[in-house]
C-alpha cells in the first residue's frame, strides 16, 4: 500500500481472510525503518505483521535484532521477542539485551523488561526494566538497578542515564549507594540524591545532596614476618 513496501521471494494471500504469507528473504520498508526475517504473516484486517526468525529492525540510530517480531500498525507499536538486543550508534554504542522490547514508534521510545542487560563504553549495567527515549537520549532504569565501571559502582531506587554521540555524559541517581575503589581501599557512599558526571567514557566527578553518610574502608595489607 502506500506506506509499506513487503517484499520476498515465495508468497500466498487469502483474500477472504485477508492473510498474507511472505517467505525467503522477507522485507519490509515501512516510512524510515528496515525490518527484515525469514518470513512475514500480514494480517491485514487487523492491521499487523509478524516476524519470524532472523528478525532486523534498522533505523537511522538504532538497530534491533531477535527471533519473533510483532508489529501492530494501528497501536504504532512494536514487540521483539526471542533474545532481542538493541544497538543504538554513537561513538560508545548503547547496546541492550532483555526478555522482552517494546517500541513506540511515534515517539521514539523502547522499553526492556525483565533481565535487562546494558553496556556503554567502559559502562555496565542491569535491571528489571529500563526505558529509553531515543530523541532525547535518556535511559530510565527501575527494578534494582545496578550501574557500574571497573572501579565505581551506582545503585538505588532509580536511575536515569544521559548520553549523546559520545557516549554516557552524566547518571542521575534517587535514593543513591555509591562504592568506589581506589588502591587504598574503598569509599562507601548514600544520599537521597546522586549525580555522576563522565569524562572520556570515565567517571569523573560525584555531587551528592540529602542525607549524605559516607565511610572509607582502608585496604589491609598483610605482610610477612621477618625471619
């Protein structure tokens, strides 16, 4: 029609049910997005395909791949499951991997759940279920979420992580515990509040507000004793 362009090699369609099959070498060009599978149902009474096997979603940022692909044309919505993981370019790619990815297609917005896996640059991370604004390029992680590099690690009621073409600049932490290890031990740190601000893909400055509590633990070094 004249939004979508299905094409592939082998089809069948029901014109009583108004079904379609589409197999071998499946793609869909639907306004600014690529989907591509093994093979296509296009139910056209309700408005919406399904996507088997080898599913690819490419965007002009983002890039999804998974085994089931669900796409309601009338919600605007799109549903990935079977390992899905989500690519989103930048100097430091964005990358994610949960059960299940939901997207809104009108306003750009993808949301993980159960199991939700990120990474960063030098950045790690993991929680129940995170939400990704893609214009404005904000990640909203709920659900025990953890936030981590090789020596600072961010955890709290909530997280929200800020990022450009260059990576993560800055995460925003509710209800904050912050543990940083350096080689004369370690800082222990919780606030109401706490904020992180990334230089080069390193964390590199720490504000935090409400309630501060703070204690270092000093390293024990065990020494031998002289005979």
């Amino acid at each position: 029609d004249s939004d979508r362009i299905i094409t592939g090699e082998r089809g069948y369609y029901n014109k009583a049910k108004k079904i379609g099959y589409i197999s071998m070498g499946v793609e869909m060009n639907y306004k600014n997005q690529q989907l591509k599978c093994d093979s296509l149902m296009y139910n056209r009474k309700r408005n919406f395909v399904e996507l088997i096997n080898n599913v690819r979603l490419s965007q002009k940022k983002s890039f999804i791949s998974c085994e089931r692909g669900l796409y309601d044309f009338s919600q605007k919505r799109m549903k990935f499951l079977g390992n899905p993981t989500f690519l989103n370019k930048g100097k430091d790619t964005l990358s994610v991997s949960s059960d299940t990815i939901f997207y809104r297609v009108k306003d750009s917005v993808f949301t993980f759940i159960k199991n939700v896996q990120i990474k960063s640059g030098k950045t790690s991370g993991n929680a129940k279920r995170l939400e990704f604004h893609q214009k404005k390029n904000i990640a909203m992680l709920t659900g025990n979420p953890v936030i981590f590099s090789a020596t600072d690690t961010l955890t709290g009621d909530s997280i929200y992580l800020y990022s450009s073409d260059n990576g993560v600049d800055s995460v925003f932490c509710v209800v904050s515990k912050t543990f940083s290890k350096s080689k004369d031990g370690i800082t222990r740190l919780q606030s109401d509040m706490g904020k992180i601000i990334f230089i080069d893909g390193k964390p590199q400055k720490f504000y935090f507000e409400g309630s501060v509590k703070g204690i270092f633990v000093k390293n024990e070094i065990k020494r031998k004793a002289s005979k």
